[in-house]
C-alpha cells in the first residue's frame, strides 16, 4: 500500500510543480491545492498505513492507530483551505482589475502607469 501512495504522492508533487511553472495565476492556485495534498498524504503515509483499533480505547494488548498525523493533516487542511480561498480572492480582484490572469502581462503594468 506504501508504494501505490509513494506513486501518488509523486504524481501530485509532479503536477503541482508543472503547474507552478506556467504563467496563469489560475494555474499557480491550483498547483498550490495539488501540492498541499501531496503533502498531506505524504504525512498520512509517514504516520503508518495500518489496521488497529481506535486510538481513544487502548485495551493492553491492542495495537493502537497512531491519531498524531491525522490531527496534523485536519489543521492543515482548515489552513489550506483557507490560503486557497484568499488566493482566489486576490486572483479574482487582479483579474477585475488588469483584465488578464497572465503574470508577464501583470508585470509590466507598473511601468504603464
């Protein structure tokens, strides 16, 4: 199982850094979600892909599920989220106000003006 999301991960990470290479801002926001779920699969896959029981119920004797990179990848999840959702905003309100979503072209309004 290890190796089927050592692939994936590789995959994700592969894409994202295709995608930050390009010149669309669109592009860029979506390498950046790719890329954190990479990340956060990468944590689950660290933490230990294993059956056990549930971590709050610990008989002796009971091999335990480890609940720390589950925590981990809640809170960065909310924070991914959230960073995603600000970069489109900040996408949203250049695009309305340069009319274009091409860095190149976003670069050369300051000596437009």
């Amino acid at each position: 199982m290890e190796i089927l999301m050592a692939i994936i991960i590789g995959v994700l990470f592969a894409t994202a850094t295709y995608l930050f290479l390009s010149k669309s801002i669109l592009r860029i926001i979506i390498a950046s979600g790719l890329l954190s779920h990479g990340a956060h699969l990468l944590i689950l896959t660290m933490g230990g892909l294993k059956k056990g029981a549930v971590p709050l119920v610990n008989d002796i004797g009971v091999s335990v599920t480890d609940p720390l990179p589950q925590a981990l990848i809640l809170t960065a999840i909310v924070i991914s989220f959230g960073v995603t959702a600000l970069f489109l905003v900040i996408a949203y309100r250049a695009y309305q106000e340069l009319g274009t979503d091409n860095i190149d072209k976003m670069r050369g309004t300051e000596e437009n003006e």
